[in-house]
C-alpha cells in the first residue's frame, strides 16, 4: 500500500464537480478522485479548522465509532471499476479484531482527517491511475519572457519620476 496525504481539494470552474488530490507521501505521485460537493465540504471544513454548531455526518461517524470502543486504524482506496473508486475504514474493535467496511473513497477520506489516521492507495491502483506532476512551466516562462525584459531594459524608467 502506498501512503498518502491529502493535498488539496479543488473545484472544477466548469461544474460544480469537486476533486480530492491524494498524494504520495514518498514521491510527487498522486491520486485524483471526483468526488461530491457535500464530501469535499466535509473534508475542507475538517481542514482547515472551521467550527461548525452541530456536528456534521462524518463527525457523527466517527463519534459512534468511539462511543463503541471501536477505533479508526486507516483507510485505503482499494479498487477502481467502471471509473468508480473503492474504499475501505478499517477499525479495530474493543476486543482487539479488525473490521473492514466498505466505504466511497470521499467518506472514507473525510473521516481519516477527523481521527488523524493513515490513509493508503492500494499499490496496484496507484501504478495505473497515479499521476505525476508535468514539469515546471517556469522555464519555458523565463524564456518566453526574454524579448520582454529586454524591452523593459531599454525604457528609461527615471524620465516616469520627473513628469
């Protein structure tokens, strides 16, 4: 299993769809996955420290999970079929067992952040569907840049104060 952090959770400008950018914590890999409004809601709202009056569905969660002795050991998205992610919660219970529960990535991923635990790619979905990020546009940028600056070198610059 691989590692992961969530990065960021972006809105597509064209659509109200919402991605969750799950990276590698060992590499510049990462995982996107389209989730829905009211998850990436739940995931940001946990992220960056907003309070709420009530708790939310996914606080709920996992408030019942503790109140039955249970705890959150991870989360991993394990499968991908027809373009749809697969999650587990694996939680250890009381006496100690593990319990595996079947789970949509988005769900799983906003109860990892509220318990702080780890949160894993299988290996095999990372190698097919991770991406790496294109290089770096700023070189390209610099050159295409070069006529520009040397336009702003032959502009006298103190003539501007003096008027």
């Amino acid at each position: 299993m691989v590692e992961v952090k969530v990065d960021a959770v972006r809105v597509n400008l064209m659509g109200s769809h919402r991605v969750v950018i799950l990276k590698d914590v060992e590499s510049e890999r990462f995982l996107p996955i389209w989730i829905g409004q009211p998850e990436a809601e739940a995931i940001t709202i946990h992220l960056t420290n907003t309070r709420v009056a009530r708790p939310l569905t996914h606080d709920l969660i996992v408030n019942a999970i503790r109140e039955l002795g249970a705890t959150v050991r991870y989360v991993v998205v394990n499968d991908l079929r027809e373009e749809t992610f697969y999650a587990r919660i694996v939680l250890r219970t009381r006496d100690g067992k593990d319990l595996s529960i079947d789970s949509r990535p988005s769900d799983a991923i906003a109860i990892a952040v509220r318990v702080g635990c780890s949160i894993y790619v299988d290996d095999d979905i990372m190698a097919q569907h991770g991406q790496e990020p294109e290089e770096e546009a700023g070189q390209e940028s610099e050159e295409d840049l070069g006529a520009f600056k040397d336009f702003l070198g032959t502009l006298d610059l103190d003539d501007l104060d003096k008027k």
